[in-house]
C-alpha cells in the first residue's frame, strides 16, 4: 500500500507537518520559558532597587550594628514580597557571611551562616560578593521545583566596598506549570494538524494521482494495440499540462502510426506491383519477404518460399548462386547475371540494417533483362551482318579492280564486264547504305512523310506497273482483285509504295517460274486490308518470328543471289506503323506465303 504515489505524498505531507510543528512548539516552548525567567528576574531585580530606594538603612547603613539589622529585619517584615520568593540579607564577614534579615517565613535562619542555607548558591553569592556584580542563576530544588536566584551585592557609600548580598530566591512553579499547559495545546494541535493533513493529503493526492492513475490505464491500453485513448484535462496544473501532453502525444501517435501505414500501404502497393522481383534474406537466410514478381520468378508461393533456405532456392538455379558468395565483400553489394528457364535477369543485391543498426541481410532485386539480352544479342548480329554485307562487296570491287590494274583494262571485254560487276557492288552497298539511313531515321524519329489522301487502287496499280516486267521474266502470273469502291486512306505515297513494291518483290523473287500471286484490296471495319499472296517456297515456322529483324534471311545465299539487303521487310513494318497499321505474314514451306498489310482508312 505504501508503495503507491498516494500514500508517498500522504507520508511526506504528514513528516512535514509533524516535523514542523515539533520544530516551532519547540521554539515556541523555549522562547515563552525565556520571556518568562526573564521577566521574573527583571522583576527580582526591580524588587531589590525599590528596596534600597524605600530603604535608607537597607543602602546607607552599616549593617554589622546591631541596630542596623534590627531596622532591616523591620523593614523587610513590613516589605510585600510574592509568596513564591524569598529574600535573603547577608552582611560580608571576611570569615562567615551570617544572614542579618529574611522574610517572615524563614525568620529561624536569621543569624545563621549563609553557607549553611542550602538554598543559596554559593557560587553565585561569593561571585557577587568578591566582583561587586549581580549574579543569577537557577537550580532545582529538593521538591524538584526550578528556582531563580539573584545576589545582589549592596556597596557602601564612602569606600565603595561590598557590605552584603540581597539574596533573593524565587520558585518557578507557576512557570513550569504554565510551559507543562502549553506544551498539552500544542501538542493537541500538533494531533489536529496532523489530522487536517492527512484528510487533505489524502483528498490533494487522489487528485494528483487519480489522472496519474487515468494515464498509466491509458497507457496500458495504448501498450496493448489501442491508440485512440485520451484522458481528461480537468485543470491548468502540471497534473492538467500532462494530460494534455498525453493528449497531444496520442495525436501524434495516431497521425505518426498513420502516415506509417500509409507509408507502408506504398511501399506494399510498390513492392506489389513493381516490374522487378524483389527478395529479403536475413543474415541466416531465411526468406523473409517476396514480392509476387519474385514468387513468378522463382514459381513458389508465398507460405512456401518463407520456409526455405535461400540456398536451397538457388542451387537449382545456378549452384554458385550463395548467401556466402553473396556476402563475400564487406559491402555485402554487388549484381549477378541468372538465367531462369528462358529468361535472364540482372541480380542486384544490398545489405539492409536491422533495429541495432547492424547488417542484418540482403534485398536482391531481380530485373528481367532477357529483352535487353535479346536485343544486345540482336545488335551484336547485326553489326556482324552490316560488316558480312558490306564486306562482300568490297571484296569484290578490291579482287576485280586489282586484277583491271594488273593487265585486264587492256582486255576490253573482259574489262567491260569486270566494271560492270563492280558496278554492280556499288549499286548493292548503295541500297545498303540507303536502307540503313532510313532505319536510322526512324530510331531517331526523324522521318518526315508528306501525307496526303491516296487512293489504294492506284497505289497498287502504280506497284504492279513497277513490278511486272521482272514477273513475266519468270512467266509469273499477278492477279489482282480490287473493289472499286474502297476508301481512300491517308499517307505517304512514296512510303506506301516502297512497301508494297518490297511485298510484290519478294513474291516475285522466292515464287519459281510460272508461279502464282494473287493482290486483294478489301475493307474490314475502319481499316483497309491489302492481301498479296504467292505459291512460292515459303518460310519456316521456326523463322517466322524473326522475319521483320534487320539483316534476318531465311536463306542468306539466295536472298543475296537475289540481289536483297535482308533490310527491306524491317523498313516495310516501320512505314507502316509509322501510318498506324500493321503487317502480318503467314506462311507454310514449300506451300507459300501469305502477306496481310493493314492500312487505316483515311477518317480513321
């Protein structure tokens, strides 16, 4: 019980008082005993002064003459003296001081020595005696009764000498009585005031430690999980500005808690739905957290992953993959390169730190990369086929131009006919170089196309016309079908044409002779859909899906026997996306090849 704050403050206000008042009693006690044996010997005092100034004989006269002490003995009997004191003549002998008169009470001492009478102290009365000065004193006598005594030497006039001691004795009873009364009352107020401190502490301390009280619940319940707690301020005290600051902290608790939950509810959403899978393994490597892109990666659901080794994950993956080979540098950073079934991802690692702001594991973040392996894989082709292509015919043109310089010019047929091969490669790297400028306008988006309204009909007639007479070389037959009334479409018409003078060519050049092509030009919805198809040798399927990459030959002999860059196709689907449509093959080998050229109409 004495433990709780209320009974702390209680015990404290209780010592206080108590101690306080044993303190001013004290001191209250001490000064009124003082006052009062003060004033007592004041009073003893000015009793001897008014009896040397009544008394002539008692201060002029010699007191060893017997009619001296006679008229002193008179005089003191007729003198009033409080029934508490007594007086006390005593003449100075040089070898026994003898009492000459007392107070009617104590008439039997007179004439006896002063040294005999046990009520006089004969310290203070040879004090007084031998240094001529008033000397006091107190004592407790045999009824354990406080006395006040005073010598008080009287001189004589002509020398100056001490001829005897006034001796006065006074009991203090009353005094001590009246100290003994005051001590009961204070002593009855000190139990009083005691009470009154205890009642009013203990109602002052339940104030106090009730809303103290109020908070530690709170505080519990806030402990628990239950942030909406408030307490209520009921003054503008210390007591008052703590529950507002308890108060004020569960507010900002509340908007702190909250910002974090939201906070968290991002970086759950970011997590979640990030492009990159994202994977944390504590310093033991325990999976403690992936996202679901990492779950899709690694194929394993979330209850499962948690319960396996990060070791374990990847020993299947790739066996140098290790939390220890990880860890192996201090920075605990670093990127590996995985491959996962068919795709490839770049593993970017980093250490976090736990709550004693130590290392306490890894986030790895995959990014998937197979799309830039690809492309880098594509690039790195595709500078070898700029190089392939270019090579050749420079080849070529060096071989035939340094056998011209070693005699053959002079041949003039066979000069002629080397020219004309050189020639030839000239015009082969020229296309190249052409094709390869358009493609790099259109990565740099620097095309520019002169649109107008065109007519599909004539955009096809005007191909066919270019295209013919390379097809009856071959004994070819095109056939084309066109409705008369389709919409008219909106582009470049030279663009356009490029496009379908590649489509006709290709049909041309890998269709054997007498083969067929058939042109069709009809409307599906708000597009126009331009189908040119031929019975020609076809394309793998395996090939199918690479057929539109730069420099990509189904057969790179033949496509360059053909006269092809291997760009042309690439070309065709820039223009045309570049006019929001798009082209589609089908093809079977040996069978054919299906080309489909979709084109917006010229409102859409």
């Amino acid at each position: 019980m004495f433990k709780s704050i209320r009974w702390k403050f209680i015990t404290v206000y209780f010592l206080l008082v108590f101690i306080a008042m044993i303190i001013v009693g004290i001191f209250i006690v001490k000064a009124f005993e003082d006052q009062q044996i003060k004033q007592t010997s004041e009073s003893m005092e000015s009793y001897v002064e008014k009896l040397l100034e009544y008394s002539s004989v008692v201060k002029n006269e010699d007191w060893n003459i017997e009619e001296t002490k006679k008229s002193i003995k008179d005089t003191i009997k007729k003198w009033p003296l409080p029934t508490t004191d007594r007086i006390y003549i005593i003449n100075n002998s040089p070898t026994n001081p003898v009492i000459i008169a007392a107070n009617p009470n104590n008439e039997n001492i007179i004439d006896t020595s002063a040294y005999e009478n046990k009520e006089i102290e004969p310290q203070l009365f040879l004090g007084a005696l031998n240094e001529g000065v008033n000397k006091q004193g107190l004592s407790v006598n045999k009824d354990n009764i406080r006395v006040k005594h005073l010598a008080y030497p009287v001189t004589s006039d002509e020398m100056g000498e001490v001829k005897g001691i006034i001796y006065m004795a006074s009991d203090l009873k009353n005094i001590t009585d009246t100290l003994d009364e005051s001590k009961i009352i204070l002593a009855k107020a000190t139990l009083l005031a005691l009470l009154i401190t205890v009642t009013l502490g203990f109602f002052i301390a339940r104030s106090i430690t009730e809303p103290i009280n109020d908070v530690t619940v709170k505080a519990e319940k806030m402990a628990e999980g239950d942030f909406n707690q408030y307490v209520d301020v009921k003054s503008n005290d210390e007591i008052g500005q703590l529950a507002s600051m308890f108060n004020f902290l569960t507010d900002k608790l509340n908007s702190t808690i909250s910002e974090m939950y939201r906070e968290k509810s991002k970086m759950e959403t970011l997590f979640n739905y990030m492009a990159d899978g994202l994977l944390a393994v504590n310093d033991k490597g325990n999976i403690i957290h992936a996202n679901p892109v990492a779950l899709n990666i690694l194929n394993f659901t979330y209850n499962d992953i948690i319960k396996i080794k990060f070791d374990d994950i990847f020993k299947d993956i790739d066996k140098n993959i290790t939390l220890e080979y990880l860890t192996k540098e201090d920075s605990w950073e670093g990127a590996e390169t995985i491959h996962i079934g068919k795709s490839t991802y770049r593993a970017k690692y980093a250490p976090f730190k736990n709550n004693s702001n130590e290392i306490g594991g890894l986030i790895i973040v995959f990014q998937d990369i197979t799309e830039q392996h690809k492309l880098e894989n594509m690039r790195k082709e595709f500078v070898a086929n700029v190089s392939h292509e270019l090579k050749t015919p420079i080849t070529t043109i060096k071989s035939y131009s340094e056998t011209l310089l070693d005699g053959a010019i002079d041949n003039k047929g066979l000069a002629t006919q080397f020219l004309t091969v050189v020639n030839d490669e000239c015009d082969r790297m020229t296309r190249i170089v052409r094709d390869l400028l358009q493609l790099s306008n259109f990565d740099f988006k620097e095309m520019k196309w002169d649109k107008s309204k065109l007519s599909i009909n004539k955009l096809i007639e005007s191909s066919y016309m270019k295209i013919n007479m390379a097809a009856q070389e071959k004994n070819q037959s095109i056939n084309i079908d066109i409705k008369d009334d389709l919409p008219k479409i909106y582009g470049d018409k030279d663009a356009l044409e490029q496009v379908m003078l590649n489509i006709l060519s290709n049909a041309v050049k890998y269709t054997p002779d007498e083969g067929q092509i058939n042109v069709c030009a009809e409307t599906k919805g708000e597009n126009i859909l331009v189908t040119i198809e031929d019975n020609g040798i076809g394309i793998p399927k395996e090939d199918l899906n690479r057929i539109f990459e730069r420099f990509y030959r189904v057969d790179k002999a033949r496509s360059r026997a053909l006269g092809g860059t291997g760009l042309g196709l690439s070309i065709a689907k820039q223009i045309v996306a570049a006019h929001g449509g798009d082209i589609t093959i089908e093809s079977e080998y040996n069978v054919g090849t299906k080309v489909n050229l979709i084109l917006p109409k010229e409102n859409n």
